[in-house]
C-alpha cells in the first residue's frame, strides 16, 4: 500500500503549484483588485480599507505567502463586502454542489459502463447504433441547452413533474428537498454519460477481441461469464482515467448547471463573486474546484492501479521476485 | 475406434463463398498424434478450430462433417458446443502470453474448466485436481504459485499453464496450435515431452498443427501436409519423412535446416497463394518442377498408395525423388589475414543493466561467422552495437584496424556504407509508401550519386543477384510476400555495396520453404561479391547452411566460438551442446 502514499504526497507540490497559479491568475494581475471591486463607489477610504485587507501595498511575494498560507488551512479570509467570511458563505455551498456532483456520478458511471459494455457486446446491432447516435447527439450539445430540454419536457410545457428551479431553503441541504435535486443531476448524468461510455465500449470491443477472450470462449464458458470475468475488468481500468476527468469536469461543468436551475451551490457564488469582482470568493473556489482535479486524477492513478493485476504486484513488492524468474525463465 | 473424425469438410468465407479450406478428411484415434504441417495461408489454422467448432469472424463450416467423441459438431447448437469445448475438446493456443487472461489468477483459469464441467464436484476436489495437474505439467502448485498472474510467469511456465488449462478436465482430444512457436528450443523440448506424455498417460487424441517439420517428426504418429487449403498428402510419420511422393512435401523436407550437416537446404522459390488467388487445378503446380498442363486443368484426386499413405498429386508415379545434396564444407578463412571486422572487450549496457560481457569476435573479409543464441542472449543487442544502433556500450569495435564510432552518427560516411543492416522484419523495415525502385534508388543516390539510367541498370543488377524480377521495381511493399520483401531489404544493402552485412534473424518471420531460398541467395551472394556476413538467428541447425564460424552465446557471454565442424562436431561448452540434443531434427 505504499504506492498510495507515494502518490498522495506527489500531489503535495502540485497543490503548491496550483496556488501559485491561481494567485498569478487573479491577485497579481495587472489592475488594481480594490479599484476594480469598488468602481465607481471607490472613497480613498474605502479603497485603503480594500488594500489592506488584501495585503495590496505589501510586495507580491509577501502578499502569496500570508494568502498560500491561510488558503492552505482552508482560511480564505473575508469577502470584500466585509460582512461574512468566506468560509461562511462556502460552506454550505460546497456541500450542496458535492450533493449533486454525487447524486448524478454515482448514476451517470454504471449506467455509462452498462451502456457501453451492452453496446460493445452487441456491436453493430441496433442497441449499439441507438446509443451511438444518442451518445453522439448529446456530447454535441452544450450542457445548459440540456438543461433547458429537461426543464422544457420535464418542469413546465410536457410534463410538470418536477421543479424547475431548485429552491433550497438557506441553512439546509440540498438532501432536505430531493426533488429539487432530480433536474440538475439529471442534465449532469446526460453531459457525462455520453464520452464514458462511448470509451467503455471501445475499451470493452478491444478486449472482446482479444485471445484470451477466445480463450475463455474456448473452454466452454457461458458468454455471461466470459464478459462478466474475463472481459469487463479488464476494460474497466483504461475506462477510470476518464471517468476521473469526467468527474473532474462536473466540478466545473456544474457552474453553468447550477446557474440555469439556480442551485445554491458553489456555481452560483461563483458566479455572482465574478460580477461582483469578490477576489477571495473567486479566489477560493477556484482553488477548490483545481484541488479537486488533482485529487480526482491520484485517485484514478490508484484505481487503474488497483484494478491492474500487472501494475499491482510491481507496486506491491518492490523488490519483485522478477529475477528469480529471468533465472528460471527457459525453465532450466 | 477414431475419436476425432473429418470428412469433406469445407470452411469459406461468407462474402464471395472463396473457400479457405476444402474436403479435409482425417482420423484420429485414441493416444495417437496427428501432425498437421503447413507453411502460412495454407489454412491449417482454420481446421484446427473448426475441431472446435470455432471459425473466425466471416468464415462457416460449409459442408462436410465433424465428429468429435461421437458428438458432430457442424450445425451443433451453442450449448452443446460449449458443453464439449474444454471438456471434451481442449485447446492449446500459440501465445500463452496473449490467451492467458492477464487479470486472473493462474489457479482461477485452471480451476474454471473444472467449474463449468463438473459443476457438481465439490470446491476442495478442484482445487486437487489443479495442483495435480499443475505437478503432471512439472509446475511448482503451492500456494504461492497458484496466485499468480500470468506476467509473473516465463513464456515457459505460461505455455505449461495454457497446457494445464487444456488437460485439467481430462479432455479426450486436444488441439495445440503451434504451442511452442515462441519457446527457446530447450524450453520447446520439454514442453514436447510433457505434452507427449500427457496424451500416451491418458489416451488423449491429439491434433498438433504446425509449421515447423521437425518438431512434428519427434512428435507425431501420423502426418497429413496441407498447402493451399488442401490436404495433400497424409500418412505414417515414416511414410511422410522417407517415403513422401508429393513433390512439395519433398521439396519441404528439403527445406529443412539439417543440423546433422549431411545436407544442404534447398529452397522452394515463389510462395503459397492466398485463399483469393488459388490456381485452377493443383494449387502447387506454379512452384513444382514436375508440373505438367494436366497440373493446372484439374484439381488432383486422392490416390491411396497404402493403408495409411495417400496422395493428391497428378504425377505421383513418376514425380522427381529430391536427392539431397551433400553439403560442400566451407573452409575457415584463415585468421591471419587482418580482420574486416574486430570486436574486443566488449561490455553492453541497457542504463544500469549489463546485457553484454567481454565479448571479443573477429570477422574476416568474405567469411560468414554466424551468432546464435536463445532469445535473451544478447545477440541482436550485440548485432545493433556493430551497427551502430546501440551506443551504450564500453569497448572497441574495429574496422579494419580503426576504431568505429559508437553511434552510426559519429561514423564516416565510408563505414556506414561498408557496414549494412538487415531487420528481423521485412514489414516493418521497408518505407511503405515508396516504390521498390525508390527504396533501392535511395541508397544508390547516397552512397554513389547515381542517379537517373545508371541507376535503373543498376536497381536490376541487384534484383537480379536477389532473384527478384525487374517488374518489381514500381511495386509498392504491401503488394510483396514477407520473402520477397526480405530480398529487398537485401537488395537495398547490398546497394551501397558492403564489405559486411548484418543479417538480424532475417528469416525468423519466413516459411520454411522460404527461408530455405533467402539463405540460398546469400549464401551465392557471398560467392560473387565475397561480402562478409555478420548471421543472426536463434536456430542453431540454420547456421550449418551458411557460416564457416559460429559463435554461440548464453546471456550475454559468448560461451563457444569456433569453425562450423569444430563447433557441431565437438562442442566445449555444454551449452552447445544441450541446443545440440534439444533442436528437432528429422530422425
């Protein structure tokens, strides 16, 4: 298991890197946060107040370390309206968006591996040229015009089964209402299914044709367990590195999401910081949203890991019996 | 009473109905082995699975009959095919390092044929059957190895899994598909015994196909030879390797490396047609010296010469007797003369690994000195260092007394002209988007600036010297067989005019019969322009038609080094002498 810390600690100094780049990207750009926040509303008081409380008059690199190193311990200060801190307004927030990043991953991955593995399976029937061109259809289309699909046939003009914004009463969880959690997942679960499983299924036919497959075949094995034991594990594993993307994708792909259905989750905020010009907010949810790629992506190295018997054992034991067989090898 | 039995059996394409194999008929008994020989396209393949009742995609069993253990097995439905496969009817497949699930436990692939077949054994009864079929394959069957992978095994070890895998549910006929095609040739051999033994312990039927006549001849009971989807002649072992009439079963056995020296190999030139361009009448009859028009009218009838031996040939009364021809001993260039080529103290790395240790080999102008080792060894690694695609190597290497660059780009322009390579694969060493011509043409404009006529006069000198027609030279390579190929790549060494060539296993990817004619055409080459040949090859018994000297090396050392009948006849090492006793031979 020691390759699991090894690759947890390799993503130490990319979260360093990242905080870096997301500092460069937003405080130390050329123009003034403070001017740019208060405008035409700017009082050289207020604007005195503004610099700071971000540090504004200290050198760059004095100002990265006292953010780097509060950001760190997940202390993004306060927001620049002065009233709250960041933390406060996120918290919710993040849980309400990791709400729905769940609820629509946890459908969206087996159904796409059960997609594509059925359509794999039976390549070129009609299952397979149905999801073809449906998959193909839905990749093509931009998520909010999804969205607004789904709120068309589902909330308002065809049926009127479910609410189309998402009202969330401040100071609870998006769990409290689940009705208001079907669209959004659902317009999540139809942005991703499309790329995993059109993956799963060209990973799943490459493995089908494989001799041990024919193999496997050749044993007398139902066809159920020949897909079942002997192709579909062996597909799944280059399958996890895109699902991980995928994953990593909600994580911004909902901002767009929340905005159409108006979820209270970090989308939102994130959008109305950006108007606003509320750097730490900005600042803070971007950081978020990265981190969450970087971890996404360990996890996925892990899972391909874990679920590759050749990677696994020469993790496993470093000092791998390999030799001992390079001398038996030509069993002499 | 036959176990296994064929008769008239078609396989074809769905599309167009183009027949790959037609009227197979055989039989096989009880404990006995059937060797079926073939070169590539000849569709022995597409027979052994169709025992099976397996034929790849867009090919159907068209007519004929199977019978398997009385089951018939043409028109049977999927269930009953899966109840005899792996029961019944065991397959042993070529690449165990490709059939061998790469996710699954070694124990798990064993134990699963068991599973499905004898659903109602208990668990722990299975799992004493795999060790013990593990132990009769000459596998260790302990914990440890029993949860291995297949990656965590030798090519070997895996061959004896896939062969356990077969055996395990004690199956009365098995098919095995060239099973030891990637196997060195002392692995080879004992995975031959254990397979051997199997089948007389247990009265197993076996189907053997494969190219290789030698390996065949130690094994099999009986014979039947395959070229261009039919069977051509068939009998007892000794019918078929001293008594064979058709002319290309003959020409076959002639094509055979002869490791006892007596004989020189003989060459079949042209190719085996593809199934979509067979000729009317007898498919061999464009390659045979004794065809006649009656040849290529009609298509030969079975003619039974014995109770065992039958023959499909028109003129198989009076068709040639291939006499062999003794092989002409070739002298050692004596060693006084300053070497072409001197290779001291030689140590060769990959980063940290050493792969080479102190090597020393000195070639004269115009002698062959062949390097022959196990896959592993160190040859070709050694063969890239000389010419100039390894760098990462301690020691010299001398061109007529001065030292080479260790990369070829560091070399003048004179030693890399003098110093040519030839690939392992004639598919992947030729520009497939040039003509033939351009390939050859490119090397000539090089090294000489010839260009325009001259060059043209000269691209058919060359062709001529590979025995390839001028008609070539606008041919594109995929328009070329695998031997034709390799005679370019020849012919577009032999362009810059070498004084060495370093041949890399350039016949391992070639049929028998072809190989046999590659090596002919070097070995005249070598003749008339008295080029020096650096001979790669893992088959021992191959050396014997070419090299004066042969050097013979085990991971990494050179562990024999010396004249051919020296080397043959009274070996030191006892390395050589172990690939003496392991290679197949005709006996």
């Amino acid at each position: 298991m020691l390759f699991v810390f090894g690759r947890i600690l390799a993503g130490i100094p990319i979260i360093i890197a990242l905080t870096v780049l997301v500092f460069m990207a937003t405080q130390a750009l050329p123009g003034d946060a403070a001017v740019s926040y208060l405008a035409n509303t700017a009082t050289p008081e207020r604007l005195a107040a503004i610099r700071e409380q971000l540090n504004l008059d200290d050198p760059l690199w004095v100002q990265y370390f006292s953010w780097a190193s509060d950001a760190l311990r997940l202390d993004f200060g306060m927001t620049l309206t002065g009233e709250t801190s960041v933390s406060a307004i996120l918290g919710e927030r993040i849980q309400n968006t990791l709400i729905l990043m769940a609820s629509s991953g946890i459908i969206a991955i087996p159904l796409s591996i059960v997609i594509g593995t059925y359509a794999a399976v039976r390549r070129g029937k009609i299952f397979d040229n149905v999801s073809s061109l449906v998959t193909l259809v839905l990749a093509a289309l931009p998520e909010f015009v999804v969205a607004i699909f789904v709120v068309f046939l589902l909330a308002t003009n065809v049926f009127q089964i479910f609410p189309a914004i998402s009202f969330v009463e401040p100071g609870t969880l998006a769990w409290a209402d689940p009705m208001s959690l079907v669209l959004p997942s659902l317009t999540l679960i139809l942005a991703v299914t499309p790329y995993v499983s059109r993956i799963m299924r060209g990973s799943m036919i490459e493995v089908m044709e494989s001799e041990y497959i024919q193999m496997a075949r050749l044993k007398g094995l139902s066809e159920r367990t020949v897909i079942m034991r002997h192709a579909l594990p062996n597909a799944i594993a280059p399958t996890i590195q895109v699902i991980a993307l995928q994953l990593a994708w909600l994580a911004g792909g909902v901002v767009v999401v929340e905005a159409v259905f108006a979820y209270p989750g970090i989308g939102t905020v994130m959008i109305d910081s950006v108007k606003a010009r509320d750097l730490p907010i900005v600042q803070a949810i971007t950081l978020m949203i990265a981190a969450l790629y970087v971890i996404l992506n360990i996890l996925a190295d892990i899972g391909t890991i874990l679920s590759t018997p050749r990677l696994r054992t020469k993790y496993a034991r470093k000092n791998d019996t390999s030799d001992v067989f390079a001398a038996m090898d030509g069993d002499q | 009473m036959s176990v296994v039995k064929l008769s008239n059996v078609d396989i074809a394409i769905t599309r167009g109905g183009i027949k790959i194999v037609e009227k197979i008929s055989f039989e096989i008994a009880s404990g006995q082995i059937l060797g079926l020989v073939g070169e590539s396209g000849s569709g022995k393949t597409t027979v052994s699975m169709s025992l099976l009742g397996h034929t790849r995609k867009g090919a159907v069993i068209e007519s004929g009959s199977i019978t398997i253990d009385g089951h018939e097995i043409v028109d049977a439905s999927d269930n009953e095919l899966r109840s005899l496969r792996g029961g019944t009817i065991a397959y042993v497949p070529q690449d165990p390092g490709t059939a061998l699930n790469p996710g699954l436990r070694i124990s798990k692939q064993i134990l699963e044929s068991l599973e499905k077949h004898q659903p109602d054994v208990d668990h722990e009864v299975h799992m004493a059957r795999v060790r013990e079929i593990l132990t009769e394959v000459a596998l260790p069957s302990d914990e440890d190895f029993l949860k291995r992978y297949p990656h965590q095994l030798s090519g070997g070890q895996q061959q004896r899994v896939a062969i356990a895998i077969a055996f395990a549910c004690r199956p009365k006929v098995i098919v095995c598909d060239e099973p030891t095609t990637g196997l060195d040739v002392t692995t080879q051999s004992k995975v031959l015994a254990t397979i051997r033994a199997l089948c007389r312990e247990h009265g197993v039927a076996a189907l053997y196909v494969s190219h290789d006549l030698a390996v065949v001849s130690e094994l099999a009971d009986n014979v039947a030879v395959m070229y261009a989807g039919r069977i051509v002649e068939s009998g007892n072992r000794d019918e078929i390797f001293f008594n064979s009439i058709h002319p290309y079963t003959r020409r076959l056995i002639r094509a055979l490396p002869d490791i006892a020296g007596k004989n020189q190999i003989l060459g079949i030139s042209g190719y085996a047609p593809m199934p979509w361009d067979r000729p009317t009448g007898c498919a061999f009859a464009p390659r045979c010296a004794d065809a006649q028009s009656i040849c290529s009218q009609s298509v030969p009838e079975i003619t039974r010469i014995s109770g065992t031996h039958n023959v499909n040939c028109h003129r198989h009364k009076d068709s040639t007797k291939i006499v062999a021809t003794a092989r002409v001993e070739r002298d050692v260039v004596s060693s006084s003369t300053q070497a072409l080529l001197g290779i001291d103290g030689l140590n060769g790395f990959y980063g940290s690994r050493q792969v080479l240790f102190d090597t020393n080999i000195h070639i004269q102008p115009g002698e062959c000195v062949a390097l022959v080792g196990e896959s592993g060894s160190g040859k070709t690694t050694l063969s890239r260092c000389i010419g100039g695609l390894h760098d990462d190597y301690e020691g010299q290497i001398s061109y007529f007394g001065n030292a080479l660059g260790k990369h070829a780009l560091e070399r003048k322009k004179e030693e890399r002209r003098d110093i040519q390579y030839i690939f392992q694969s004639p598919y992947a060493s030729i520009n497939p988007r040039r003509p033939i011509g351009a390939t050859i043409s490119r090397q000539l404009e090089l090294f000489y600036g010839m260009k325009g006529s001259a060059a043209e006069a000269r691209i058919k000198e060359l062709l001529d010297l590979v025995s390839l027609p001028h008609a070539i030279v606008t041919s594109f390579p995929d328009q070329l067989s695998g031997g034709e190929r390799q005679r370019v790549a020849i012919a577009r060494a032999l362009a810059a005019e070498p004084k060495l060539l370093v041949c890399d296993e350039i016949t391992s990817a070639l049929d028998v019969s072809v190989q046999a004619s590659v090596i002919e055409t070097l070995k005249n080459l070598q003749e008339s322009t008295s080029v020096a040949l650096l001979f790669v090859t893992h088959n021992l018994a191959l050396t014997r038609s070419i090299a004066n000297r042969v050097a013979v090396m085990r991971k990494g050392t050179i562990v024999e080094y010396g004249g051919l009948d020296e080397v043959f006849n009274s070996p030191k090492a006892e390395y050589t002498n172990r690939l003496l006793q392991h290679t197949p031979t005709l006996k």
